[in-house]
C-alpha cells in the first residue's frame, strides 16, 4: 500500500486546518499541477467501515454464457451452479414418419472455459422441467409487462433422472460434455401428436425443457462455463422408422430459447453468516456468481466543503491478501465500484468511470502491492459540495458470468484509505 506524505492524525486537526479560510470549493484539472507539488491528506487514521452484503437481485438469464458445476473452499463455503434451458425446433410442421423407433437421445453442451480445479469429478444429471421460463405477461388491459428471474429462481422439475455423466474437466482433450439421455423421452417426442410440432410455440407448450445440475463436492470442485448459443450445443435425436434406419433431429438451443444460470451458496461452514450482521469487519469478501459484495462507508467530508482547498486526485486504496486456495479459485484481476443512493441500489460514478475513462478509473489489481486502487476524486467533490452518499460499494463486475472471488483487507494492520491530493487556492 503507498505511504502517505503527509498525515493528518486525528479528525480535529483536519477541520482546523480546512476552516482556516472561507472560500467556495473547487476543483481543477490535475494535469496542471504535478503531483508531486501537492500535500496528501491521509484519511489513513479515520475509520472507512466495511459490511458483507449477499447479492440477491441479479438476473442470470439469457446471458452470454452459462454455468454448471460445484465448488468448495473453507473461506467462502459452498457454490453450485446449475442450468435451465428451453429448445427449439428448427422446422414447423416436423414429421417423424411411420413406426419411428428411438435409437438413442444426446444432450451435448459446448465447454467454453472453466473455474477450479479440473481435476475434480463433476456428477452431472439431467431433469425435465415441467413448467416454462416465461418472461412476459400481459394484464387485464392489454399492457405487456417483463417478468424479471433471478439467479436465485427455481422452476418445478420432474424427479426422475433422464440421465447422468460423472465429468473431468480437461480443456485440452474435452471440448463439450455429451450426456445419453432416456429413450422414453425420446419415445415421447415420436409417439407425440404432430400437433407439437406446428411450431416452437405448440412445441414449448409441450416440452418446457431441461434442468441441468451437479452434485455437490465436498473439497475443490469446478464450474464448467458453458456456450449454449455454439451450434453444438444441442439435444439430438437418433432414430429409425419404415423408410430409413439411420435419421436424426437436432433441438436447438438458439437465442430464441431462454435460459438461466441458477447460482447458490451455502456459507454455513464459513465465518460469512455471522459476519453478515456486523456494521465493521476487519475481513471482508467479495464475489463473483452472484455471491457477495462489500460496502465502504466514508468517513464524513462535510468539513472541507468550505475548505479552500483545491482536489486534484482522490485515491481510494482497498488490501486484499491470497488464500491458499487462490492457486485454483483465482481472485478477479478487475473490481467494480458504484455508489448506494437512498434506495440501496446502485448507482455507476459516472463522472469518474465513464467521463474520465476506465484507465482513470482504474480498479485493477495490482499484484506486487496487493492492493485494487480506485481514483473517485469526482465522485468526491459530489460528497462534498451536494451531501451525496458516502456509501460506496465493492463486487465482482458481470458477477453472474464471474465466479471468482477475492478477501479484502480492513484490520490494524493493511487498512484501506482515502487518500487527497490537494493544493491551496
């Protein structure tokens, strides 16, 4: 972590040194004065406070990609993934001609990447779905409205497995799990009055779709990143009937077809529950999958809104330090960080993110400090000439495409600061 400058060690002597004139507030373009000339006001000494907060309001569906697996370490517990998608038939009006008999059923998903430890065995199985992903409604009068899912949402399956597959993941040799499903299923749909198969509108009606899951593991584990929109991703029926013994019939799996990463933790085995209801902690968590954010609480600002002191940079500094498990569970190279309005929602700093740009912004890690950095000096002037929130908060960005995870520093020792870089107008 940098070292302050300068250090103003109590709050007291802060406010007497910003009261000793009374001039507007401004702020100027850094790029006028080199940095080196300024004095550093360390906020080093005045408490930032931290709090854990569970993510419980991100939707998960039809993303880019999506996630199936199941990881354990001892610091962040439990994480399960698991996948429910539709399919669509390519053609209106299909027809399976007389007698046609199952050969097999074959459900193959596309692996784009991973997350833990490969060599692990995942046991995948596979359920119907017995009711649809509906994203819209319409009410008495007419309006059509959006029926949000989050990635805590379930849908109603079937108990009985249709089939299952214990996996490795090997990014060199495996480039798609291919799992045999049951041939009563896939009887199903040839015995179906054709009536199903008019079109994907009669066809979902019939068939809601699969739910795709694992068991968990009890030490390490992987989640499989899975790109259901790749052409190979797909459920393909082998059959025959009285004028062919060899045919085939692929359900797509296209952007037409809904799907949703449905994301659980358990942190039952950790510190995290208990840490939930603290207003301060000295070790706080971030991560990905939907899991949890940590919100920073500013020490108050209101004494420099009279200063006559000029911000240049206002750097907030953030520790984190590497568990023994962060050689297969890596940690975001990235953080996001947007302001708490009134409401608890989250706001994007918009001066300093998008008008100065992300490099300004930074956010990055930085792995010989062993710090992320963020420059908000934008942000800050807000707080102090329009009393905005000085609650800020800390998550994995793309959390439900993002798995990784990161423990953050805020003890007696590696403490994150806000640092000031100031001149006198």
């Amino acid at each position: 972590m940098l070292k302050s400058i300068f250090r103003i060690t109590t709050l007291i002597a802060v406010i007497s040194l910003f009261s000793a004139c009374k001039k507007d507030w401004n702020e100027l373009g850094s790029q006028l004065i080199a940095l080196d000339d300024l004095t550093i006001v360390s906020f080093d000494t005045l408490e930032i406070k931290t709090s854990i907060h569970k993510e419980d309001s991100l939707s998960s569906l039809n993303t880019a990609t999506s996630f199936l697996g199941s990881i354990f370490e001892p610091d962040f517990g439990q994480t399960n993934a698991s996948i429910y998608t539709e399919f669509r038939i390519p053609s209106s009006d299909v027809v399976f001609g007389d007698e046609a008999i199952v050969d097999s059923l074959i459900l193959t998903l596309k692996l784009a990447s991973y997350y833990g430890d490969t060599t692990s065995t995942l046991e995948i199985s596979v359920h119907e779905m017995l009711e649809q992903i509906i994203t819209s409604t319409t009410d008495s009068l007419g309006e059509d409205s959006t029926i949000t899912h989050y990635s805590g949402q379930d849908f109603v399956v079937d108990e009985l497995d249709l089939g299952s597959i214990s996996y490795n993941a090997e990014p060199e040799t495996n480039t798609s799990i291919d799992i045999v499903l049951s041939n009563d299923l896939a009887q199903s749909f040839l015995d179906a009055d054709p009536s199903n198969f008019t079109d994907n509108t009669a066809f979902q009606e019939f068939f809601n779709g699969l739910y795709i899951s694992c068991e968990q593991v009890t030490t390490n584990g992987a989640l499989l990143e899975l790109d259901l929109l790749q052409e190979v991703s797909k459920m393909t029926l082998y059959y025959h009937n009285t004028e062919s013994d060899s045919l085939s019939y692929d359900f797509q799996i296209n952007s037409n077809a809904d799907k949703m990463t449905r994301w659980s933790h358990d942190y039952s085995t950790t510190n995290i529950e208990s840490l939930l209801a603290e207003e301060n902690v000295e070790v706080a968590y971030v991560q990905g999958g939907a899991g949890l954010r940590t919100y920073l609480t500013l020490p108050s600002l209101a004494s420099l809104k009279d200063s006559n002191y000029v911000i240049h940079k206002a750097e907030l500094t953030i520790p984190y330090f590497f568990s023994e498990n962060d050689s297969l569970f890596t940690i975001p190279n990235k953080l996001g960080l947007a302001a708490i309005n009134a409401e608890g929602n989250l706001e994007v700093l918009i001066e300093d993110q998008n008008v100065q740009g992300a490099s300004y912004f930074d956010g990055n890690a930085n792995a010989l400090d062993q710090t992320y950095t963020f420059n908000i000096a934008r942000y800050i002037h807000k707080v102090i000439a329009e009393d905005y929130t000085n609650k800020l908060a800390l998550y994995v960005p793309s959390s439900v495409l993002n798995p990784e995870r990161v423990l953050l520093s805020n003890g007696t020792t590696d403490v994150i600061s806000l640092k000031l870089f100031v001149s006198k107008q």
